[in-house]
C-alpha cells in the first residue's frame, strides 16, 4: 500500500468522536433470499450465515430448507452446528433437544459419506459430554479422521458446548489453529477498508446559466442606430468632399474591423476564476461563508474543511514542512472546501463518503504545485501585449478617421448640414460604443459558458475516473464476511487462553464460560446488508464459571492487528451478582447492567441504536437479534441472569454432571 492510500485511514483520527461512528453498510447481496427462493437456495444463504457467524439467521434458514424437502446428511450437519453453535446444552429450549433427538434418529438413513461421517462424529461427541465418565478416546480419533473442512467447522461451533476434560484434550489445537489463522491473508493492511463507507460518486462544479439574454436583445436595436449613424456621416462626407470620403471610408472599415478583431481576444473574455498571477481568487461557484455565517458553519462543511486541512498536510510537495504548505494554499483550501460542501451538502451525508475526492484534490494540488500551475494554471489564457497594442491602434485609426469623416462632412456646408453632421457622428460615436459593449458582453458569456462547460466535463471525468479507481481498490482489498469472522474468533480464542494462563486454570476446572464481544468507545463499525456489525475497536468481556465464583477479565482491543489495552480483571463469588438488567432504548441501543453487593452498578453497552441505517428490505427486530446474537449477548445474559436470581444454588443445578443424557445415533 502506498503511503497515500494508507493516509486514508488515518485520517479518522481527527473525525473520531467519543462513541461510534456513522457505519458503512456495504451493498452486497450474499444474506439477501427472495421469498419464492428454492430450498437449496435458502440452504446455501444458510450455510454462508454459519460460516460468517450469524447461527440465529442460519438455523432458520435451513430449517426453511428441510421443511421444504431440501434434507441429506450435508444439510443435517449443519442444521446440528446451526442449532448448536455459540450455545451451551442449557441454550437450547425443550423442544430443540427434541427436534435433535429426532435428527440423530435419521442419521442411519443417509448414504454413506464425509458428511454422514461428520453427523455421527457431531452427536457423539453431544453423548460424550451427556454421560458421566465416558471415555473421550475413540470419539477424538474418530474427530481427528474427519477431513479438515468438517473437522474445523465442529470445533468452531461446538465452542461452547465443549466442556470440561474433552476441551482440554482439544485446546492445544484449537490454540494452534487460532494462531495460524489470526493474522493471515494480509490482516493488518485490509482490515480498516472494512470500515471505509462506500464513496459517494464524483460530482464536478456545473457551468452557470448564460446571463447575456438581456445582451442579446439590446443588441439589434443598438447595431441598427450604428449603422444609420454611420452611413448618414459617410454620406454626409461624400456629398461635402467624395474624394476624401472615398480615403476615410475604407480606412474607418478596416481600423474598425481590426479593433473588432483584436478587441474580442482582449475583452471579449470573462476574467479567470481561480489562482492567477500567485493571488489566489475563489472560484466564482464556491459559496464562501462570509464572517457573518462563519459561526453558523454546518458540522458537515466544517469537516470538509477539517478533511482538506489533513490531507493537504498528508500530501504536500517535497520540501515543504505541513505547516507552510497549509499556509500556502489556505486559500486554495478555503475555495475548494466550500466548492466540496456545496456540492454534497445533503441529508445523511458524512465527510467520510466525501474523503476520496478530498484526496484526489489535496494530490492534484501538490501536483500542479510541482508541475508550476498551482497559481497560474491558465497562463494560456491571459491577452499577449501585441494583441493590446493592435486593439488600441486600431480604435485610434478609427476614431481619427471618424472625426476626419465628421470635418470633410461639415466643412463648407450649409447650417443644417453642419448640424447633421455633429449628430451623425455623435449616435455613431454612442451606439457604437454600446453595440460593442453589448456584442463583447455577449461573447464573454459564450466564451465563459463554452469554457466552464468544457472544465465540467474534464474534472468530472477526472473524478469519476479516480472514483472507480478507489472504489476497485476498496473492493479488491476489503475482507469478507467470512476472513472478518474467522479472525475475530481467533482474537476470542487467544484471548480465553491467556485469560485461563493467567487463573492457571484448564476447563476441567470451569462449569462453562461465556465471551460479550461489544464495541469499544471511539470506533468505526462496518456491515454487510443483512449481517451483523463489525467493529474496528471491540471489548471483550470474558466471564469464567468456576466452583468458587465467577473470573471476569474484559479488555479492548484494536481489531486491525489485535493489540491489547485497558485490561481488567474482577473475582466475586456468586452470591455477590444481586442484578442483572438488559435496557433497550430505540435511539441508544441496548444495555446490559450488572450489579453487586460491594460495588456500583456497571453498565455495559451491548450493541449501539442502528435504526437509520438499516435498508428499505431489512427488518429492524431482525437486524438487532442478529448483532445480539453476534455479540454473544443472549448467552451471556441467561447465565448472567441465572447466577443473579439463583446465586450459588445454581451451581447444584446447572454443573457437568446435571446434563441430561443426550442420544446417541443409532
């Protein structure tokens, strides 16, 4: 990655605020099912949920499946992992052990297969942990001789329901798998794409409507009086002195022709907006906020301002420290903040869509900057001397030959000719002045219009072209639902480990666990349309069950490359955990409150309010149980809950030896 698409990341640095961020919900369509879909089309979106860690969703999409004939051994294995993954065997209501019972009974209708194979190897090991003393050995062989795809998957979804000595038979693997797997597949450099919102499309300054109608219209009027004028003083002329008219007349045509020529090149052209002649001008379509609206500035307009300063920092030309190349161009940046916020100012826009473009601009700046056009882009432009000196000769000419025209005119003549005369050349002298300013007035808005059409259409170019260039590059680089999954499973499964280290405690030593992964204060959150929410700081909160109370270590961590932070740890026994309370509120999102008797209440925010960000198809009650479930927050509180209301009695009733028996297939 260069150094300048790494910059984009960054710069949320200055944009972060105490809470989460406005999410990116990226358009995808992987979780979407039409109604009338086929089973086997629902099966697929089901397994795609079991993989990318949305069990809840999954269950009932394959259970749509089966209910419509879609059923084999492959099917039923991962309706079993659905039904049993982030769960214990105490999750699970009555008629779900029966609806289990039931499906291990089918086991020995399925062809004989890998999948066969795994069914049976799942439920054994469910009739290992039901049965007091059994022997684990020829179950973990049979584990160990499944293929590695179906292998993977039990040990990830039996996570929870794995206790006891069979899990410590099986936690050196699954260590070692999470640590093989954490950082792969380029972790560090693709996780912030993740939480990038979806670039808002290129837009570019449009050109101004023509003001010359009024010009236009004048214009006949004005040239018809010139050109009465000025035939009436020739003709005038000629009767006074037809040699001499004869010179003055040809001479008036071409000095007039000539000042046409040249004066159009030179005033027939709109003054350039821009930064000409190192005295920068803001472009005449930038709606500048003058002192006076300064303080009412939207939140909106000054983070793009806030957005141009980084990145002009970030690129700046060689040789330049970031505080003198802002000064530089403070106001460059002024002009094209205000261009930018007019441009996307509109409802539920964050800078954050905006920042590619920012980027490009900030690039271009430093370019042209090196390439000498920062300040004189449009040198090209500007009237050559010669072409200045040749309009004022040539007015000259024609003046000198008019007033040539008007004395051969009036000399030797008659009163009323002398009088026809003076007014001949004076409504020449006055339309003519009008007609030419009323033409020039007309070709500078045809020049300005032709140009800023011209301009439109090249920056926009430009800027889609960087648009899809940026947005290529999110797309190729961004990780799927499945790489985000995998390594927030390998981050919990380290993070239990060291948890246990620390206790010096092995799982025979716990009743069950149980991991709240919610979000940390200050992060960005990213999703898929239909998924849960990921987050590029999270919270793990660890609770460990152990026959004398309750280990809790909870930690925050940096999700792009799994640093640690502002760990904590607290022991208390059961009795001590008096409360637990779950506070929905619609516009905040969900809390969970955890009270003891020798402290104050903790509150812990589980998930975050999402109800503006949801799609026109997404169901708002669906979106939240699957961020719940995601975060592992209704486990959490049924044993929670459980030690609150029960206190150690709970231990008697909920320990390894009170699982009920669970069959074994046939």
């Amino acid at each position: 990655m260069s150094h300048d698409d790494g910059g984009a990341y960054s710069s949320a640095a200055y944009n972060s605020t105490i809470g989460i961020q406005a999410g990116a919900v990226h358009d995808s369509t992987i979780y979407m099912v039409h109604p009338d879909a086929s089973p086997q089309e629902k099966y697929r979106v089901g397994v795609q949920l079991l993989e990318d860690g949305v069990p809840s969703r999954a269950r009932e999409m394959i259970t749509d499946a089966i209910s419509l004939g879609h059923d084999g051994a492959k099917v039923r294995f991962h309706w079993v992992l659905a039904m049993l993954s982030a769960r214990t065997h105490h999750d699970l209501s009555a008629e779900e052990v029966q609806r289990l019972r039931y499906a291990s009974g089918l086991v020995q209708r399925y062809a004989e297969d890998q999948w066969k194979d795994a069914l049976r190897v799942t439920f054994d090991l469910l009739a290992v942990l039901s049965t007091t003393g059994s022997e684990t050995g020829p179950v973990l062989k049979q584990l160990q001789d499944l293929p590695r795809r179906q292998h993977d998957a039990i040990l990830r979804h039996l996570d929870f329901m794995l206790t006891g000595g069979l899990k410590d038979d099986l936690w050196a693997e699954t260590l070692g798998r999470a640590r093989a797997e954490r950082f792969d597949n380029d972790r560090g450099q693709r996780v912030w794409t993740y939480f990038v919102p979806r670039p808002i499309g290129a837009r570019a300054v449009p050109p101004r409507p023509s003001t010359a109608g009024a010009a236009k219209a004048a214009l006949p009027v004005r040239a018809a009086l010139f050109v009465v004028s000025s035939a009436l003083l020739w003709a005038l002329a000629l009767i006074a002195d037809p040699a001499w008219a004869i010179v003055e007349l040809p001479v008036a045509l071409g000095a007039g022709l000539a000042a046409a020529r040249f004066g159009v090149r030179w005033w027939g052209r709109e003054p350039r907006p821009g930064f000409t002649a190192g005295a920068p001008v803001p472009h005449p379509r930038a709606s500048d906020p003058g002192p006076a609206s300064a303080s009412a500035e939207s939140g909106f307009t000054k983070n793009v301002r806030h957005s141009f300063d980084h990145y002009f920092s970030v690129r700046r030309p060689h040789g330049f420290t970031s505080d003198a190349w802002l000064t530089h161009t403070v106001q460059i940046r002024s002009s094209l903040a205000a261009e930018i916020a007019d441009l996307y100012r509109e409802n539920r826009v964050g800078v954050e869509r905006v920042d590619w473009l920012i980027r490009y601009l900030a690039g271009d700046a430093r370019n042209r900057y090196n390439n000498g056009t920062l300040f004189d882009q449009h040198r090209q432009d500007r009237t050559p001397g010669r072409t200045k000196a040749l309009t004022v000769v040539a007015l000259a000419v024609l003046g000198a030959a008019a007033l040539a025209a008007f004395g051969t005119a009036a000399s030797g003549a008659a009163q009323p000719r002398a009088l026809w005369a003076f007014l001949a050349v004076l409504g020449a002298a006055w339309s003519g002045h009008a007609t030419a300013s009323r033409w020039l007035e007309v070709r500078r808005e045809e020049h300005r219009l032709d140009r800023e059409t011209r301009e439109h259409l090249e920056q926009l170019t430009a800027r889609q072209i960087e648009h899809r260039r940026w947005q290529s590059f999110l797309d190729d680089t961004r990780p799927s639902e499945l790489e985000m999954e995998t390594w927030l499973t390998c981050d919990r499964t380290s993070f239990v480990d060291e948890a246990l280290r620390h206790h010096r405690l092995t799982w025979r030593d716990l009743i069950t666990h149980t991991i709240l992964v919610t979000p940390a204060p200050s992060c960005k959150r990213g999703r898929v349309r239909g998924g849960p929410w990921r987050y590029s700081h999270y919270a793990f909160r660890l609770f460990l069950f152990t026959q004398d109370g309750i280990r809790e270590i909870s930690s925050e961590f940096d999700f792009s490359d799994a640093t640690r932070r502002n760990e904590q740890r607290n022991n208390y026994r059961f009795d001590a955990l008096t409360s637990v309370q779950v506070t929905e509120n619609t516009d905040v999102g969900y809390d969970l409150e955890l009270v003891l008797t020798n402290g104050p209440a903790r509150k812990i925010r589980v998930k975050d309010a999402d109800a503006h960000q949801l799609a026109p198809t997404e169901d708002s009650r669906e979106i939240s149980e699957i961020n719940l479930s995601a975060a592992g927050s209704t486990h959490t509180f049924r044993l929670l809950e459980g030690v609150a209301a029960d206190g150690k009695s709970w231990i008697e009733r909920h320990g390894p030896d009170s699982l009920a028996p669970f069959p074994i297939a046939g």
